[in-house]
C-alpha cells in the first residue's frame, strides 16, 4: 500500500490537529521537549523513534492522560490543552492505545460497546466494524481473551472507531504481531480514511510507517530530529535521526532500524537482535498515576 493520507498540506490550509511547543516530564524526566505538529484533515501523520523517545507520551498527552508542563494542543482551532480526556473524546478524539487494553473477560461486542460511552454522532457504528472486519460479526460473542493478537488489534481498533473520532490516534499498532497480521491491519486505512477521519499514528516500524504516512516526524528522546514527507527523505536521513547521528556517511555503521533493514552495522548493532532497546525508563523515576478521569480502557 502506497500512502494512504489523503489530504495534503498544501491541498489544505488548516491543521485539524495542531500540537505547539508541547513539553512533558515524568518525575524529573522530560519525556517530551518543546514538540511540535500539524495534522491536516485527512492525512496520515507518523510518528517514529526508538523505545524511550517519548511516542506513546506524545500520543498519550493528546488524549489528556498526561498533563504538559508547556505548549498547547488545537483540535480545529479549539484549544483542548485543559480538557478533561473524556470531553476529548466526545470533541473528536478516540485512541487505540500501546497493548490494546482489552476488556479481556469481556466478549468482542461488549468490548465495542465499551467503546460507545463517549461516542459522538458519525458514520461509524457496531455493524459498520462488523463489515470492515469480516470476521468479527461471527465471533462477537466471543471473550476477547481467546482472540489472537492481530484479532484483539482489530477489535480495539473498532472500539475507537465507534466513538466516531475526528482524530484517530493510533499507539503501536504492530506490537508483538506478526508481519503479514500488521500488513493486513494496516490494509484497513484507506477504508476507515474513506469515512473522514484524520490519522496520527505512532509506529516503531519504519517501514510500514513511512508506507502509510503523507507526513512524519521522528523523535529521539523528546526531541525532534526529522520531520517532513516521506517522498522527501532519505533512509539515511531517518537513521541518522533516528538515533541522533550525524549526516552518515559511508563509514558510519548504522545500527538497524526497524523496518529499514540491517545499516551497516549489521544485526549486531544498537538495536539490532540481541540489544538492549533504547530506553531511558527509570531516569526519573515511576510517576504517580494522574487523577486524569480518563476512560478506563485508555488508562
Ligand atoms: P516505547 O516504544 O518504548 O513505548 P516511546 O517512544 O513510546 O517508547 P514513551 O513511552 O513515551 O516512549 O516514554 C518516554 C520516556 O518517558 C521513557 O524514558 C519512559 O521510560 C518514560 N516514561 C513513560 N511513561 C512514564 C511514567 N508513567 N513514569 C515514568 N517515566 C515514564
């Protein structure tokens, strides 16, 4: 699949989605410095980096589940940066979090209906995921427990689809599936963009980032250090970003990038099979849950 945004910057002269300046710390750590990004309606917007860049923190603080220390969140204009992330949701704003986070004592048609609380008004409803996932309607019975990794994927994907986003904000959706699985999910954008959604999406895998995205950004401990289309970049311009290298010439021996292959480096490498993954997890120690009020299932 080739570029599934479609909406283009120039086609569109406002963001629907805009992040200005957006920094947030965990404890001590900054998870995320001074970031910023616009989403035009209609666009798939990337988000890459190694573990620990501050992705899901991103993602997450979009949603309401992390309080920002500075900058500003816009959804069309509308500044959301105080919003309770309930009321996020029901202006517009649904996530498939890292991990799914399933009911998964629940069967697949409670776990949608989970998905309804904060619904707004729109095309998306229980039997419209039931055409997009073929085999869902037949199982919807079923405890999510006993659905396989990519199956429980798709189901969490429904329960946000069913609240009937402006922004889809999608956490890792390749997580612990196999190729073929990720491919077949990802086979899905076009459909769900088709009904007027806006994709932010946060991806560890480059590759398939890079084939779904109209725009990207790659953060590498809170920082920007690529950002652009994916026309316009070079794989060596991702790698270099993605672990903060400099312009890499042939000398540098890159670590693998998920996705983009083995650098020269060869699997031995940062990051290639057998590392340790970039983490700065316990820099600043576990910070205390907020008192967020945000849906359970996003937690
Ligand atoms: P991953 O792919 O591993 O999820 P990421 O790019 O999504 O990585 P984040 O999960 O946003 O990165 O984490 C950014 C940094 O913040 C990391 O150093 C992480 O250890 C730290 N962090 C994230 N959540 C918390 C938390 N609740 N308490 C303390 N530190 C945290």
């Amino acid at each position: 699949m080739t570029s599934a945004g479609n909406g283009t910057q120039a086609g569109a002269s406002k963001p629907l989605l805009e992040v200005r300046g957006l920094t947030v710390h965990h404890g001590q750590l900054r998870a995320l410095d001074r970031v910023s990004l616009r989403v035009f309606p209609g666009e798939v917007y990337a988000i890459i980096g190694a573990n620990g860049a501050g992705k899901s923190t991103l993602l997450r603080t979009i949603a309401g589940l992390h309080k920002p220390t500075e900058g500003v969140i816009l959804l069309d204009g509308q500044d959301l940066t105080r919003v309770r992330p309930e009321r996020r949701a029901t202006r517009g704003i649904a996530m498939v979090p890292e991990g799914r986070r399933l009911f998964e004592s629940l069967t697949v048609e409670e776990n949608l209906q989970v998905g309804m609380t904060y619904a707004r008004k729109g095309p998306w409803t229980i039997e419209r995921v039931y055409e997009l996932f073929g085999w869902m309607r037949e199982r919807r019975a079923q405890r999510t427990a006993q659905l396989s990794g990519g199956e429980q994927q798709s189901v969490a994907i429904g329960r946000a689809l069913v609240a009937n986003p402006r922004v889809l904000l999608l956490d890792e959706l390749s997580l612990g599936l196999a190729p073929v699985v990720v491919r077949r999910i990802y086979g899905m954008l076009p459909q769900i963009l088709a009904t007027g959604l806006t994709v932010l999406l946060v991806e560890q895998d480059v590759s398939q980032a890079l084939r779904v995205a109209s725009h990207l950004q790659c953060l590498l401990e809170g920082h920007t250090t690529l950002e652009g289309r994916p026309t316009d970049v070079t794989a060596e311009q991702v790698e270099a970003a993605y672990f903060g290298l400099g312009a890499p010439g042939p000398e540098v021996l890159g670590p693998e990038v998920p996705g983009l292959g083995p650098g020269p480096g060869g699997p031995g490498g940062y990051g290639g099979a057998g590392s340790p993954p970039v983490s700065r997890r316990g820099l600043g120690g576990i910070a205390p849950p907020e008192e967020t009020g945000a849906p359970l299932w996003l937690g």
